[in-house]
C-alpha cells in the first residue's frame, strides 16, 4: 500500500515561519567575519588547537573543490563546445568573444602597471633575496606551448593540469560533432556527468560560509598583521586595480557596449563574486558563474561556451593585474631597472598567455612566465608567496565577474541578450539547487 506524503501541522508550519532564512551572502559575510575574529584570537593567544582546526577546515573546502574540478572541466569544456552547433553564428560569437577577452585584459594590465609605477610597491620594504625562495616550478613558454599536449589522457586528471584537461575536452568535443549521431551516447552520457558534478558542487558550494571561516581565519592566525605591514603598498595596489576593474571599466562597458544597467549587474552576478572570493577558484565557482550569466539573459546555449571558457582563460584579475603589479614590485626589491620595452613585454604576456592560470587557485605560473620572459630573479616568486592567500581572493573575483560581464557585452552586441531578463534577474533568489544543463536540441 503506497504511503500518502504527511501534511505540515499548523505548529510546523508557524515554527517554519519563525525561522528566517539567511540569505547565502549573509551566511558567506558571517563566516568572514568570524574567521577573522577566530584568527585574531588564535594568533593573539596563541592558541594552537584553534589555528590547526581553522587550517584544517579551509584546507578541506579548497579540498572538496578541487576534487571535482578535473572532471567538471572536463565535461563543461566538452559539453559547451558541442552546444555551440545549436547557436547561429558560432563561430562569430566564440570570435568576438576571444577578442572581448583579450581587449578587456589589456585594459585591465595598463591599468595595473600604472598603479605600479605610480606606488612603487617594491620600494622601502626592507625585502632582500635572502626572503625569498625559487619556486620548484617556472612558467616559460616553451613549457606553456608543449605543455598544452598531454602525454597521457590519465596524467592531467592525477596532476590537475588543467590546461592539458582543456585540450582533452575540446578535442573530444570537436570529435563528436564531427561524428554526429554515431556519437550521441557518449554526448547524452557527458551530459549526465556534468549535471551530476553540478550537483555535487553545488553542495560544496552551500559549504562556503564554513570554508571563508577556515580560509581567512587561517590566513590571519598564520600571518597576522605584521606581514601585511611589509606588503602594504603592493597588497593596496592589487586591491584599488582590481576594484578599478571590477567597479569602473566593467559598468562602464556594460553601460556603454552593451547599454545596460551596471548596477542590475551586480545585483545579478554578486552570488558568484562573493563565491570566487571567499574560495579562490574561478572553477570552482564556474557553475555559479554560469547561471547567474544564464539569468541576467545570456542564452543557455552561448553561456555554456563562454563561461566554461573563460573560467580557465579569462583572468583580469590573476593574469593581467597580478603579473603587472608583481613584476615591478619583484624589480624594485632586486634593483633591476625596467623600461618600455619591458612594460611591452607584461602586456603581451598577460594578453596571450592568461590561460596558464587555468582558473586555479592562485597564479604562480603566470607569475614566473611573467618574470621569465622578463628576465627578472625567480626568487621573487618567493617574496609574494606569504601574501597569495589575502592578495588571491580579490583577484579571483575580478576574474569571475569578468567571465560573466564579456559574454552579456557580446549577447547585447550580437541582439541575443534577454533585456527583461536582465533587468529582472535578482541574485538574492540563487539558494536554491542550480539548474542542470540545457538538454541537446
């Protein structure tokens, strides 16, 4: 006999009604503030027990996040690069948007280089070599062009490279819309991946107000105030170009490119900022990206291309304002007199050479491409470890709005934007479960 489902008692439903539900951006704005309370504590007294269980909690959301972020990319590459086939004009649209990509990088790199030349972040620090250790790692370019090519298919998954996983997942995607309907199973089964991955990342996602608690909470238990003092100039720098960024040239664009109100932007788009903030990983929050930019009137099927796409090549904020402000803070610490040609230098490689980032946390790789290719001490490199995790969250957000603010300039420039969409899309009604992807045509 099949059970009939319990109706609510009038007590259930008053003590429901009672509870208020804290929105998702309060619950993250919480955890913020109570991990720097936790951290200051733990630091001030000393309190060992209390740095370890806040190092233990961010470590293990930044864990849970990057568990799925092979995978998820992978899929989300594949899938997107076979909805394009439902979009007219794809090729068009994947052009201009490359190019938005790249233009509003180039802005975003100016803009870092002359408040690096302006403040002089390097100078007066107190800052010597002896600070600083080469890292096991260097990003030249010969590694960043061979290393697009995977030697193996398991490899990239193990190491998390995930610019060699980007290179799988749009070969196979390019596969199956060569092969058409012999390879329908395997699409339907990449579509089914993905909207479980979805799922499971949306459950870390709830996750985030516990892991900001960790993430800040360790951040100042481990470094306090004391560091900061000596990164003071360059951590402004990063901060004020990125906010340049993200509250200045973007509304300006949206307003005058796409014609839009930039405020209904962020009213829209603020639940994936807040998340690449706290979490660091523009993958990670890629899903929500992807949603609120399906909200604010991008078509599904171009914002499943374009999100997934810029998640691990679109990066204003790590791979253009960072390297910028980073190369001449690491040349005044070690003496070394830059000019033109070397400012030339930055710009190129943070316009070409932003998808060694990959949309992980941090951006150690373009840093030392950056040096590299500017012959600069790799122990700089070194210098700026101990201030990523304060400097990296403000430059993830600058990359998530970005990869949410060029497809909304192409859709309205191309006439696909959802204009009532748009003004009607409210952020504050994204707690609930994401949408899974849109099923093929």
């Amino acid at each position: 006999m099949a059970s009939t489902p319990q109706t609510p008692t009038p007590a259930r439903a008053s003590a429901r009604r009672r509870i208020p539900k804290v929105p998702f951006w309060a619950q993250i704005l919480l955890g913020l503030v109570l991990g720097a309370l936790l951290g200051w504590a733990a630091r001030s007294g000393d309190i060992h027990w209390l740095q370890v269980t806040l190092e233990k909690i961010g470590s293990l959301f930044v864990q849970l996040l990057m568990v799925v972020v092979a995978p998820l990319v992978f899929f989300a590459i594949l899938v997107s690069i076979t909805n394009l086939r439902n979009v007219s004009n794809a090729a068009r649209l994947a052009t201009r948007t490359l190019l938005w990509f790249m233009a509003t990088s180039l802005i975003a790199v100016v803009i870092g280089l002359a408040i690096g030349l302006i403040t002089n972040p390097g100078a007066g620090t107190g800052l010597t070599a002896a600070d600083g250790a080469e890292p096991k790692k260097h990003g030249s370019w010969l590694d960043f062009l061979t290393g697009i090519i995977p030697k193996d298919v398991i490899t990239p998954f193990t190491e998390l490279n995930v610019l060699q996983i980007v290179f799988l997942a749009a070969a196979a995607g390019i596969a199956i819309l060569q092969l058409g309907d012999k390879a329908k199973p395997v699409l339907t089964l990449s579509r089914s991946a993905l909207e479980l991955l979805q799922k499971v990342l949306w459950w870390v996602i709830r996750l985030a107000p516990l892991g900001s608690l960790g993430l800040v909470g360790k951040a100042i238990a481990s470094y306090g105030w004391n560091l900061i003092g000596k990164y003071a100039t360059f951590t402004a720098d990063i901060y004020v170009g990125c906010a340049i960024v993200l509250f200045v040239v973007y509304p300006l664009l949206l307003a005058t490119v796409a014609k839009v109100n930039p405020v209904q932007f962020f009213r829209g788009a603020w639940p994936a900022i807040q998340l690449a903030f706290v979490s660091r990983s523009s993958v990670g929050t890629m899903p929500l990206t992807q949603r609120v930019t399906e909200r604010l009137g991008v078509p599904k099927e171009y914002a499943s291309f374009a999100v997934p796409f810029g998640s691990t090549t679109k990066m204003d904020g790590c791979a253009s304002i960072y390297p910028a402000i980073a190369a001449i803070f690491v040349a005044q610490v070690f003496g070394v007199d830059m000019g033109v040609r070397d400012y030339v230098l930055i710009a190129f490689v943070s316009v070409i050479g932003s998808a060694a980032t990959a949309g992980l946390t941090g951006a150690t790789v373009m840093l030392t491409l950056t040096l590299s290719t500017l012959g600069l001490p790799m122990a700089g490199v070194g210098l700026l470890l101990a201030i990523d995790p304060i400097v990296d969250m403000m430059r993830t957000a600058t990359n998530v709005a970005g990869q949410s603010v060029i497809p909304i300039l192409v859709s309205a420039r191309e006439k696909i934007l959802d204009r009532e969409a748009y003004d009607t899309a409210d952020g504050s009604r994204l707690d609930a479960e994401p949408e899974t992807v849109p099923a093929a045509a």
